[in-house]
C-alpha cells in the first residue's frame, strides 16, 4: 500500500508537501485545481516502467497509454524546463525484504521502501533522471540506502556529468580494477547493470528494482468514461487482469472469478463475484435480479440481464438506465483485482442519482475491509471526486466508527498564488470537518436566504396587485 506521496514542479504543483494516503483516500477540490494531477503521476510511472523502451526516463504517453501527458514542457510547473521535477512515494510491503551484505556478514532487513526521483530535460528536452534514491526501512527508520547520483562536471565540458553510486548506511566496495564511471539509469529507477558490476557487494539493487515494478503492476487505473453496455459479450476463458480503464472487461471479470469467495469480517457468509456485484445494485436500488448467462452450451457469447422490479420481466443491459452499466465496472473494480491493489477511480459517481453516489462510500469501505477465501485483501483506492453526497456518507460512517479516520484520508484541492494547494480535511471522531473550506460545495446557506428573499419579494408583490 502506498503511504504517502510528495510533488515538486510537476504540472499545477510547485511543491505539494507530503501527502499521506490511506487505503481509502478521496481526493475533491475545484475544477483544474490539480488534483488529477496526483493520481496522473503514478499512472506515468507505472506505463514507464510497462514501457519497452529502457533508456526513456518518463513515458509521458500516446494514443495507447493510460494518459497522454504531452511533452516535457506540459508537465512541468510553469513550462519552465530549466526547472527538474522531482516526485518521493513511499509504500509498505507485504513481505520483510532481506539484504545481505556478502562482505562485512552483516544483514538489513526492512517492511517499508521510500523512493525519490529528480528528473529534468535533456538537450532535445527530453525527460532525464538525475537522480533516484531508494530507502527500505523497518519501524519508521532508515536501514538501508542505495542512490544513483550525478556527479559535478567543469564549466567548459560538453560532456554529461558521470553518475555514482553512493550510501549512507551501507559500505559499498568497489571491484579494484573497474573504476570506470557509471552510465545513464534505465527508466526514472533502474541502476545500471555496471551498478552489479562495479561493485562487489550490491547484487541486492535489483531487488528495489523489482519491488518498485512489483508496486506499479499493481496499480490499477478505472476513468470517467466508461463503456457504454452490449446486447452481447464475448468472453473465450481469458482471465483479465482487472476491468480496464474504460470498464470494457467487467463482464469479463464476473465471468473469469470463478470459485473466488469474498467476506467483510471472519466468519461471515461468504459470496460469489456474481452474487456480491447483485447484491450490490439491489442495494443500492437500481434493479431487482442481476445475471450473465450464456446463450447456449459451449458459446463464447454472453448476455447481462436484469429486472428492475420483481413484477417486471428480464430484460438486457442496454434496456435499463444508464446509471447501471456505470457502476458495474466499479463495483466489481473493487474486488476482482488482486490482492494488495492500487485502484485509482476518476469520478465513479459520474451518472449515478445522489442516493447512490452515497452508497459508492460504503461501497469503498467495505472493498478497504474485504477478504477473499478467508484472508484479508489490503487493497487500497485512490478516488477523485466531486460527489457532496459521497463525502456526506463517509463523515456519517466515521462518526458510526465503520471506518477510523486512520483508515480514510479526504483531502480538498483548490489553485492558490504558488501553484495547486492541499489540504487534508481534519475530521473529528464525530464525522465533522473542522476545516471545511469556503465555497466546498458552494455555499448552500446563501442559496436558501436568496430563495427565502425572492419568495417574500414574490408574495409583496402578488399582494400589492
């Protein structure tokens, strides 16, 4: 799970200030505050390191990526390139990892990895990291460090400064007849492979590589605009990954979880992907019976229906109100990817009525409790939204004390003089915001004076006639 997050000079934000995240963290604020821009960088991580391309610090996107971000000069605070953008995360593991130092007999071993990148522009204004560092850390301190640095370089050289490695808490040994200087990292994390081969003792580099690509392929990205419904699905066994970013694979999903089982407590009556996703909708009031059958024995085709109402007859998918098909994908978003998931959510309330914008909260907190075959999933969610009625339900469950204010981390964006501004809402064990900025969600008090003015202005009228 990612813990925290940290912005310099990326797009709206000049410095966000670290950012802690939840396993459920809500992200409101004003339109083009900047507040897309924090789940974009992570979704720019992640198709950088899925990138075939090694040599590319930052895969800013295309036509087939999960976002397009443009060039260097788009993302960058200001368009200023002279300016490098620099981005810190941190996330816990699910497993102790264990570094061995293979000439001192020493051991670290840690819970925790903490991460920090520098990237700037290169001649062709290219993106081009100068600098990464990772720590692994156990019980909040720093047990081991390993960085890739640029080193200085003279004034009248043309030549790009060499890179080093370097550590604090950790004594590297050079190989005595290779002292050559380091090349260029591959993506915004990598070391080298010279890194290994250098040094006598940091074979244990690739093994941050390989949690930082552990962490992003579990990232998952599910957007605003999802896919309208199909009078028919195709479906061959293929197991998908998660439902995509438009939604288009949750039929899919439903049908590929075959035996999977999911529980909110121990104990507790277990449910089938297909019965949880139509439990939900029923309660959150949009149709009496849901299903996906086939159309015949040994058919790839596959029809979704559902009743509206116990009186009234089947019917498809595409029959019913839009709303449905909408929240389908993020209903089964929630429990069908793997455990210790990141799902990032742009809007789920899109097209829903306020009475389920409402229930999406209590959807999310038990996807934050859910376990599977009796264990817990530890997934994560990262959601922007602008649903009033969403962060009405959040407060009522934390004062039920459904979810602690540890497990929930709600946050209002909104420009300022120095770029996008944060600000985490301080709720207390009641459910109030104590910091409730102005104009949240508009300002309702104003509205019924001016109704209650116009009213009376109206009635003075009628009786002046």
């Amino acid at each position: 799970m990612l813990t925290s997050l940290h912005l310099k000079n990326f797009k709206a934000w000049r410095d966000s200030g670290t950012i802690r995240l939840a396993p459920l963290t809500v992200l409101f604020g004003t339109n083009s505050a900047g507040k897309t821009s924090i789940p974009q960088l992570l979704l720019l991580l992640k198709q950088t390191a899925e990138s075939p391309d090694r040599l590319r610090a930052l895969q800013l996107g295309d036509s087939r990526t999960l976002v397009d971000a443009g060039t260097y000069d788009d993302v960058i605070h200001g368009r200023d390139v002279s300016r490098s953008m620099a981005f810190s995360l941190e996330w816990s593991l699910d497993h102790d990892l264990e570094v061995r130092d293979p000439l001192a007999s020493r051991s670290f071993a840690g819970d925790r990895i903490a991460f920090a990148a520098r990237i700037g522009a290169d001649a062709r204004r290219q993106p081009r990291t100068e600098s990464f560092r990772y720590e692994l850390k156990k019980g909040g301190r720093t047990v081991l460090d390993l960085a890739l640095e640029q080193g200085a370089v003279p004034a009248a050289s043309r030549k790009p400064a060499p890179f080093n490695l370097v550590s604090k808490e950790y004594g590297l040994v050079r190989h005595p007849r290779r002292a050559w200087p380091l090349p260029e990292p591959f993506r915004f994390y990598g070391f080298p492979d010279e890194a290994v081969a250098y040094f006598q003792n940091t074979a244990f580099a690739a093994d941050l590589v390989l949690e930082m690509e552990r962490m992003l392929r579990r990232l998952f990205y599910v957007g605003p605009l999802r896919e309208y419904p199909r009078r028919l699905y195709l479906w061959s066994g293929e197991v998908p990954e998660h439902v995509g970013a438009r939604g288009d694979r949750a039929v899919e999903a439903i049908l590929a979880a075959g035996d999977r089982a999911f529980n909110w407590i121990p104990k507790q009556r277990t449910r089938s992907l297909p019965a949880l996703v139509a439990e939900r909708l029923r309660s959150m009031g949009l149709i009496h019976d849901f299903k996906v059958r086939a159309l015949g024995e040994h058919r790839k085709e596959y029809e979704v229906l559902v009743r509206t109402s116990a009186r009234l007859p089947e019917v498809k998918l595409t029959d019913v109100g839009f709303g449905v098909s909408q929240v389908l994908p993020v209903i089964v978003e929630c429990f069908y990817v793997p455990r210790r998931s990141i799902v990032i959510f742009e809007q789920p309330e899109i097209h829903l009525h306020p009475s389920v914008q409402a229930d999406l909260a209590d959807l999310f907190i038990d996807a934050v409790r859910a376990r599977e075959n009796g264990e817990p999933r530890h997934c994560q969610f990262i959601i922007e939204s602008h649903s009033e009625h969403f962060l009405r339900r959040l407060q009522r469950r934390i004062a039920e004390e459904k979810i602690g204010r540890d497990e929930a981390a709600l946050y209002f964006v909104q420009p300022g003089s120095a770029g996008a501004k944060i600000d985490e809402l301080e709720i207390d064990d009641f459910g109030n915001i104590q910091n409730w900025p102005e104009g949240f969600f508009g300002d309702e008090m104003a509205d019924l004076v001016a109704r209650t003015e116009a009213q009376a202005r109206r009635v003075r009228k009628a009786g002046q006639a």
